[in-house]
C-alpha cells in the first residue's frame, strides 16, 4: 500500500508544483492514483493557503477529488489547523460529506476525543505517532488503539544520515501497536531513507509533496505523480535487496 500525501502543511511559498485548491488537489491525486497510489492523504486549505478543518473548505476538496479518484480519502485533524480541542470537535461533528478516514496525532491535546468521535462517525482513525513525542507511550496504553484503522509511524528527523535509526527507536516504542497494521514514512531529508527501511521491513509507506519536494537524486520533483512514481521504484529495489 503506497498512500500518496499531497500537499502537507505545505504553502504557495513552496512552488507551483504543491496543489493547493480543489482542482489541482483533483488533478494531483488522479495522476497520483495514475501512477500506482492506492490511497489519499490531504490537507485541505481555505483560500489564504493555510489548513482548515472548515466543511466550508472540506466539503469541496472531497467533492472534487471524488468525482476523479475511487480510492479511500484521507484528511488531517492536525491542531495547527485548529488549536483549541473544543472547537476541533466541533468542526468534525459538522462534516458533511466525511472523509473516508482522517489522522489524528495522538501527542496533540484531545486526541482521544477527536479518535472517539471520528470513529463514532463512521469515519475511520490513522493513529499519527510523531518521533519525538509521548505519542508512541499514549498509544500503547490507549483503549482506542485496537480500533483504529493503521498506525501512521512519523519520523520527524529531517537528517538522511540519522532518520533510520529514529525509525526503528520509533517502531520499538510503539511495540505491538495494538496488532494494529503500520505505515512507515519520513519527512524531508529523511523520507527516502525510511521508505527504503519500510520497504525491506514489508510495511506500507506513503510519498508525496508532503512529505518531500526532492526526488533521491536531489532535483525538485515536478509533480505527486512523480514522486509516487519514484517512491514504488526505490521501494521494489529496497525489498528485493539481500
Ligand atoms: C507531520 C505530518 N506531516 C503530519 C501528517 O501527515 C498527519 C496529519 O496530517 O496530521
């Protein structure tokens, strides 16, 4: 399972190849899906580009992208798009239509709740479990944890030369995981590190804009597809290595 992560917390600032409005989120996660993504992460942004749990943003990046891909859509709950945990709650009871599922970052103040309700909706959790955070230690003793859909294993550790041992310190805290299936990525510097690793491990990983602007070799990546494309490369070459 490769899920492609469109955009991130990313901004116009970024370059044009980051889509940031409905259409080119669309456009984007066909070409995704085109190139062999089996699944959708996005960050829906109002017009001034920054993250928004508004169904007044939601509603039209779903319609959108449904109307081009059948694959299963994934949003953020990420609480920089809405800090206080009441009004966070708040705005997911008022989503109309519903993700297919959404992440929940499980160090951020009100996770459980936020998981609790999702999961009352019918909409299903990926567990987002940040190197770096008591998010691991939450998760392990969470009564939520054998209901969620996956576990979302974030290595925060943007340095190639140090992100595969963060992943495997973050992998032994997360011990069992609740028997709960993993999905294994980086971020930035670290992300074609750690896909490689999720690869020779047999885990699921994602790729996209999100998470990295550069291909391995270093040159910008010109699309999601692109990036997609790459990361089921490196991950076949990674899982057939001795
Ligand atoms: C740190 C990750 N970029 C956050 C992420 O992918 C999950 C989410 O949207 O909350």
């Amino acid at each position: 399972m490769v899920q492609a992560c469109l955009n991130g917390s990313r901004t116009a600032e970024h370059g044009a190849a980051v889509p940031m409005s409905p259409k080119d989120l669309a456009r984007s996660a066909a070409d995704a899906v085109a190139a062999g993504a089996t699944e959708i992460h996005v960050h829906p942004k109002c017009p001034c580009g920054h993250d928004s749990l508004s169904p007044r943003v939601l509603t039209p990046v779903l319609e959108a992208l449904r109307e081009r891909v059948a694959v299963p859509i994934g949003v953020t709950t990420g609480a920089w798009a809405e800090p206080d945990p009441a009004a966070r709650l708040a705005r997911v009871r008022s989503w109309s239509p519903l993700p297919d599922f959404a992440s929940v970052n499980w160090h951020e103040p009100g996770a459980e709740e936020l998981a609790a309700l999702l999961l009352e909706r019918g909409v299903a959790v990926e567990a987002g479990i940040w190197s770096g955070t008591d998010g691991a230690a939450r998760f392990t003793a969470s009564a939520l944890g054998p209901r969620v859909l996956r576990v979302l294993a974030e290595v925060m550790d943007p340095d190639p030369a140090t992100a595969e041992t963060s992943a495997r310190a973050l992998l032994a805290a997360l011990g069992g995981a609740h028997g709960r299936p993993l999905l294994l990525h980086g971020e930035e510097g670290g992300t074609w590190p750690v896909l490689r690793l999720a690869a020779r491990l047999g885990l699921a990983t994602r790729i996209g804009l999100e998470d990295t602007l550069l291909l391995p070799d270093g040159e910008q990546a010109a699309s999601n597809a692109r990036l997609v494309t790459e990361g089921l490369l490196q991950y076949a070459s990674a899982r057939r290595a001795p």
